[in-house]
C-alpha cells in the first residue's frame, strides 16, 4: 500500500465515511454536471433524455469511437469529482468520445434507467459501430454495465465491444457470507448503505440479474475487464463471479490490488495511475 493510499484510508476513517460522514470530503460541492474549469481544453455537450442530463466529453469533432460510461454511488448519489478527473484523463488520452449519462437515482428504479440508458445506446449504434464501443462502470455503475449487457443480449442488441468494470457491485442481494468479515477492512462500504441500494430495485426480486448480475446467464457476452481491490467490501463477490466465469470458460480479465479500497483507480493514490494505465492499454488495443 503506498503511502497515499494509506492516508486516504485513514481520513475516510476519521471522517467516518462508512457511516455517512464526510460529504464533503468526498466531493466538495455538487458535480452532477462537470465543471469547465476541470475540462483541461475538452469539449463539453449536454443533452436530455427522459428529463435527465446526458453529457458528452470529448476532444475531436468526429470520432467514431465512444465510451459510454455508467458513474457509482450506490444508485443514491450522483457524479463525484472523482469520476470527472478520471473521465477527462481518458478523454485526453484516446480518440473516444465520453457519453456518461446522469441516470436516474433512488427513490426511483432501475427500470427507468435501463429505458434511459437503452435510448442512448441505440442513439450511439447510429453514430458508432458496436465494436468500437466500451462500455465502463465503478461500483454500482459496474454492475449496471455488466447487467445492462446481459438486457442487451437478451433482446438481441449489438454488445459494445468491451465492459471495464471497476469495483462492480453484482449481487444487490448480498447472499455471499465472505462480505460480513470484509467489512471491516473497507473504510468506505457499509451493510447499512446496501439496505438504502436496495430501494433500487422497486418492488423487483433482489436476484434479477439486470439488478443483481450474479444471476444472470453468462453466455454470449462481450470481453469483460474486471478491476478490484483486496480491501473492498464487494470484493469477495468479485471473487465468486471470477470462478463463476473460469467454471464456464468465460472471458475474463481479473485484476486484483492487495490492501486497496473500494474504486480505487479513481481515486488519487498511486496506486491508480498503475491501474489508469492498464485501462488505457484495454481501451486502445485495438
């Protein structure tokens, strides 16, 4: 664990961030819409769909390649400032345009987001070709990506090309017994969050695989990234999926960091610029 790790570990504790403390800490204003003065000489586009804001970063008028990328926050809270740092840094870094829609939150369901999140997907399969989109999600956003795909497949939609899934959140049900002792270790996830996420799923079975992905079937799917850290309350369901996908021979890159927390490859420690780095080389393959 480097040392800047360590020191936001332990500010999260101080300020109790597991238990709600520390708001702003964690973002220090609202972000829900990107600031200018954080662009660093993108482009910025907003649009609406179903009434919420739809944004689009990008660097050069006429790519014809995209990122459509669904933000955590436990389906409670919208955009954070880390998610804006990360996101410029890719779009600085690779001729892709950023579509990061700012999806709908408790008390409402994830069955408007899917019809919002669908909307814009079919918007892009105008514009782009589905093998030069990557989707990508942190946390809750993760496990909406991956959910997402199987809504995708199911019905028959052309997949992206790759899911980038950082810290994904895949069982809203939280069956697996290896979480209680994770928790401790975690100085941002709680139970008592998850039962707030909850309220998510509407009055839907907590095991729908487009909430709960764990569930669903895992055939047919695009290329899957996986990134975690060993100190993440999800990480032992990342950990299940990962066997679940190897028992199946499933695609899947599992990239695991001892000792780190949850999402921490947007966050600012060391440790991120490594994982950046693994992202841009998935992102720009090919």
């Amino acid at each position: 664990m480097s040392f800047s790790a360590w020191c936001l570990r332990t500010t999260f504790r101080i300020f109790d961030v597991k238990h709600g403390g520390g708001k702003f800490l964690m973002n220090g204003g609202d972000y829900s819409n990107p600031p200018d003065k954080m662009l660093k000489g993108l482009h910025k586009e907003c649009r609406q769909v179903n009434g919420q804001n739809v944004f689009t970063l990008y660097k050069n008028k006429g790519n014809k390649k995209a990122i459509l990328y669904l933000h955590g926050g436990s389906y409670i809270n919208s955009f954070a400032k880390a998610h804006w740092k990360f996101l410029i840094n890719i779009a600085n870094k690779t001729n892709r345009d950023i579509i990061a829609p700012d999806y709908p939150l408790v008390p409402r369901t994830y069955k408007e987001s899917y019809e919002m999140v669908i909307e814009i997907y079919n918007d892009m399969l105008k514009k782009y070709n589905n093998d030069n989109i990557i989707i990508m999600g942190d946390s809750a956003g993760g496990g909406f990506a991956l959910g997402f795909c199987m809504y995708l497949r199911d019905n028959n939609i052309p997949l992206p090309q790759k899911n980038i899934m950082i810290s994904p959140y895949l069982d809203m049900a939280e069956t697996n017994p290896d979480i209680a002792a994770m928790e401790k270790n975690d100085p941002w996830l709680s139970y008592e969050l998850a039962e707030e996420t909850t309220k998510y799923a509407g009055e839907d079975d907590l095991h729908t695989p487009y909430l709960s992905p764990m569930y669903g079937e895992l055939d047919n799917l695009n290329d899957m990234y996986i990134f975690f850290g060993t100190y993440d309350m999800l990480y032992p369901d990342g950990i299940k999926f990962k066997r679940m996908c190897e028992e199946k021979q499933i695609k899947l890159k599992f990239t695991e960091k001892k000792k780190m927390m949850h999402v921490y490859p947007i966050l600012p420690v060391k440790e991120a610029k490594e994982a950046l780095k693994d992202i841009l080389e998935i992102i720009n393959e090919n």
